[in-house]
C-alpha cells in the first residue's frame, strides 16, 4: 500500500503506548533504537498525504492513554499483534 501510516505499538504487555508515524507498518519491530524488539502494533491508520498524516499523529499523541485504548479497542478489540496483516 502507498501512502504514510499512523500506527500505536505497545510493549508485550501493553503497558506503554507509542505512537509513530511510518511508511511501512510490517517494519520490523525494534528498529529504531528507542523501541525495544518485542513491540507489537495494535492500530493503524492509512493517510494519503505526509501533512495529514503528520496531524493525525500529533493528535493521537497528545490524546491520553484511555482515549488511545478506546481507539484501539475499536479497531482492534482483542489487542492482536496486527504485524502479520504484512
């Protein structure tokens, strides 16, 4: 898929909640050197444009972390690792 994706990671227990901004959402985990390995992705979004797409995350990273969770949840209600859709 073309375009810049909006993505949420957490740790194996979903304790920590990152937002990032990529172009590739099967990027393997822990590339960066701030985000350990076992990163899962639990939500993602798809935007057409980097200006969007670059709102869109600093929304989501200034929302708290209940309001993450919802946006999660409906997407994604079990919390599954999304990485395998890539």
């Amino acid at each position: 898929m073309d375009g810049y994706f909006i993505v949420i990671l957490s740790d194996p227990d979903a304790q920590v909640l990152r937002t990032r901004l990529t172009r590739d959402p099967g990027l393997h985990p822990g590339t960066h050197a701030c985000e350990p390995a076992t990163e899962h992705l639990l939500y993602f979004e798809l935007c057409n444009d980097a200006e969007t797409a670059c709102r869109r995350e600093r929304q989501l990273r200034h929302w708290n972390r209940a309001r993450r969770a919802h946006l999660i949840s409906t997407m994604n209600p079990l919390w599954r690792d999304l990485r395998s859709l890539w």
